[in-house]
C-alpha cells in the first residue's frame, strides 16, 4: 500500500513537471501573437492543395482515372509532421532548457517528452482537423476504413516519438547529432513513402521498401482512406517489431547521457 | 527531526582540451539540522557552485551519500532556474506548475520583493543582472522550502533589495535552514550560525566566524 502511494506521489509529480513543460512550450512555440498555431494547419493544408493542383495540371495531359491524390498528399504530409518536427524540435530541447534543471523535479527525459507529447498531439490534430475539413468540402472522400487509419497513424506516431527521443537524447550530449539530422531527415523524407505508394515501383523493389517502417504505416494509413483505390503492401509485426528495437535503443541512449547533461 | 546530511561526497570534471581532470569536491561531508544557518565561504573556482547543485539534487556526486530529509530549494542564483526567452509571469507559472501551487495569488508577491514592474512581463533575457537577481529571489519567495540554497546572488542587489531579502528570509522564514554560500563575508557573517569554508576539495567547520574568515583569508 505504501509503495502504491509513493508511485501514486511519482506519477502526480510526473504528470505535473510534463504539464508545466508543456505550457511553457506552448508559449515560444505557438506564441503569443504570431500564427504558430494556425501554422500547424496551414502548412500541411497548402501542401495538399499546391501537389492536388499540379496533379490535376499534369493529369490533364495523361489521362489518368479518378486518382485520389488529395488523399494520398494528405496523408503523406501529416503522418511526417511528427517526427520531422518531433525530432527538430528534440534537439533543441535540452539545451534551450537547461536553465529549467536547476529545479530537481525536471530531468532530461522530461525535456525531451515534453517536446514530443506537443509535436504528437499536434500532428495528430492536423491530421484529423484537416481531414474533416477536406472530406467536408469534398476535396478528399471520408476514410473508408478508420481501423486501418488508427494502425496505421498508431505505429507511425510510436516510430516518430522513438526515433525523436533517440534523436533528443544524443542531441542533447553531441553536437554533430545536430548537422548529421539535417541531411538525415532530408533523405527519411524522400525514403518515407510520403510520396510515393508502394505499388508503383518495380515489384523487385518493393521488399525492400517495406525495410522502411514508414512506408508501412503510411500504406495502412492510405488504404485506410482510400479502400480499393490502391493495393497496398504492408508488414504490420515488422513495423511494431521496429518501433520495439528503437524505442529500447532510444532508452539506452537517454541512460548513456542522462548524467553528461550538466546545467552551468 | 528534518536533517540533511552528505556523506564523503567526490565530484571530478576532466578537461576537455587536454588530459587530466580537475578534482572540485574531494570527500565532502556535511550534517544539517532543520534550522541551521549555514555560511560558507570559498574563492572563485573553489567548487561552491558545484557544492550547492550537488546538495539540490541537480547533478549528481561521482562517489558518496546524500540523505535529505528536509525539502531543499533549487539553487538561487543568477542564472538557472528560470528560462531566458521567457518573461517573469512565465516563469513564475511554471515554477508554480512544476511545485504544485496556484500562480494566480503570487504574482502581487513576486511584483512586490521583485520591483520588476513591466519588466515582469518581458523575457528574461532583457534583464540586468540585478533585476534576475530579484526575479530569482522572489520565485523563491513564493514556494515553501524546509532548506534555501542561496548561490552569491543577495550580494549584487542594491540596498533596497538587499533589505527586502533579508525580510523575506532572514525575519520571515527565521526558522528555516539556508545555506549561503559567497566568496563575500557580508551576510554570513551576519545571518549564519555555522560557518565553514570550502578549499581543495575539502569542507571544513569552524567555532566561529572570525576563524573561518581569518583561515579563508589566509589562503
């Protein structure tokens, strides 16, 4: 019973350091007066409307069916935010904070999660903000399947906060972590399967895509969408078995650096 | 009976632009009673700053114990503890968050030891050192301690600040523990009742003030 209270005690004090962080983000990240909020909808939303209109500029000479590409740009884009923007914002996490150490409650974990709890709740508001707005107007059709949407976004989300702890804790000791995530994330990008679906590559490639694990959830998330429309290729234990390994990696990596941050 | 007490603490930094390392803290022990006024004095570089973080649970010792039976504050000092591109309000909610206490009811206290006026609602980093000083004394002020590590900052502030700390801790909070640490005599000599200075790694007591200082002085 007395353990019980002390872990009960622990989480309160958890849960209260993370909301603080939390708060205090929200106010240089969305700012007082700037469109820092309005951003998190904004960008995503140009970007699907800017590759819909081009799409539909290059279409006209192709001849292609009822492609959905709104759906597909839609759901590239925002199952990205999170861990583009996760892991941008992880590096930077610890060493804009490091004043906020000097209160023994807050550790480096709490820096680092606090930042990811933010980025994931925003992406996932992006995400379903603007596909209620899209399927409202009829720019996109409703998901056809929202169990395939939830696995899908699922993983992905497990994936962006793994790879951002990983990328925020080793950020937060090396230097270098910093340059290297800048081509990185670049690359990750492009390799993500933001862009393309799987079916459209040679079939002697498309093993090998499937090594991505973003690639993965974005079909799921994809199919989830957009049904029999595309047919898609996916390895569901391989992408969960992926998080797995990255999130124990990321924890060794935060137990390896958590006493080399040291506030001046 | 709240007591704090450390036992044979070691702390070691190595240099980063050559081989070798700097031995800061060399076996440091050290029993605090619930109401103890603790002074010590040491030079530049003598490891003050790293003896008070240690004591706060901010960073951790190579080798040794640290039992806190009292609640400690974090270190008040210039820097830390506060976030620059924040303003005062800002970081007076998150203290408040992160200790568990309402913002609302403090923020007429914080203007009030701080004398911050619209500065209070400005980032931080726009401050002079004085008004940090204040601002740090004043987040201070508004949450409960058993124990306050007060790293120099008292001895920047202006008389009128000066005046108001020592309202604020020495009068109010009279039954408290704090531990100043300074390389200044000025309000350990007057505010404390243990004195000790901090000198190769090693903490040593003194009976009374005038020997630690003529000890501290000697070095």
């Amino acid at each position: 019973m007395r353990e019980l209270v002390i872990l009960y005690r622990a989480f309160k004090v958890q849960w209260r350091v993370l909301y603080a962080l939390m708060m205090r983000e929200i106010i240089t990240r969305y700012g007082r007066e700037n469109l820092g909020f309005l951003w998190l909808f904004l960008e995503p939303a140009i970007f699907t409307l800017a590759v819909t209109t081009l799409w539909s500029i290059v279409k006209a000479g192709h001849g292609h069916a009822d492609f959905p590409i709104a759906a597909l740009a839609l759901t590239g884009y925002t199952a990205s935010l999170a861990w583009r923007y996760g892991a941008g914002r992880t590096l930077a996490a610890v060493q804009s904070n490091i004043a906020l150490l000097y209160h023994s409650r807050v550790t480096v974990f709490d820096l680092i999660v606090s930042r990811i709890m933010l980025e994931v709740v925003g992406a996932t508001g992006s995400f379903a903000v603007l596909t209620l707005i899209f399927s409202s107007v009829g720019l996109i059709d409703f998901p056809h399947d929202l169990s395939f949407v939830a696995l899908g976004w699922y993983l992905q989300i497990w994936f962006s906060a793994g790879l951002s702890f990983l990328v925020g804790a080793l950020g937060a000791v090396y230097e270098v972590v910093d340059r290297i995530w800048h081509v990185t994330s670049y690359i990750l990008f492009i390799l993500s399967g933001a862009f393309f679906l799987v079916e459209w590559l040679p079939p002697a490639y498309r093993e090998y895509a499937l090594l991505m694990p973003t690639i993965n959830n974005i079909e799921l998330i994809r199919y989830g969408f957009v049904g029999d429309a595309m047919i898609p290729h996916y390895d569901i234990p391989y992408s969960a078995m992926f998080n797995l390994y990255l999130s124990f990696f990321a924890l060794a990596s935060y137990l390896w650096i958590k006493n080399k941050v040291e506030p001046e | 009976m709240k007591y704090l007490e450390l036992i044979d603490i070691h702390k070691t930094y190595s240099f980063s632009h050559k081989r070798g390392h700097n031995k800061v803290l060399n076996g440091v022990s050290l029993k605090i009673n619930y109401g103890d006024k603790v002074g010590i004095l040491g030079l530049n570089g003598a490891g003050k700053s790293t003896l008070v973080k240690i004591i706060g649970g901010i960073i951790k010792p190579d080798r040794g114990e640290i039992i806190r039976n009292m609640s400690i504050s974090w270190p008040i000092a210039f820097s830390g503890g506060f976030q620059g591109s924040l303003t005062g309000f800002d970081n007076l909610r998150f203290i408040c968050r992160v200790y568990g206490v309402s913002w609302e009811d403090k923020v007429e206290r914080v203007q009030d030891i701080a004398e911050l006026g619209d500065y209070f609602y400005e980032p931080v980093k726009s401050y002079s050192s004085g008004m940090r000083a204040r601002l740090a004394f004043a987040l201070s002020a508004v949450i409960e301690f058993d124990c306050y590590l007060i790293d120099e900052v008292i001895a920047v502030g202006d008389q009128r600040f000066k005046e108001r700390c020592i309202g604020e801790l020495f009068y109010k909070r009279q039954d408290r523990s704090y531990i100043i640490v300074s390389h200044q005599p000025s309000y350990i000599k007057e505010y404390c009742n243990r004195f000790f200075v901090l000198s190769k790694g090693k903490l040593i007591e003194f009976e009374n003030f005038n020997d630690a200082w003529s000890y501290y002085s000697s070095q």
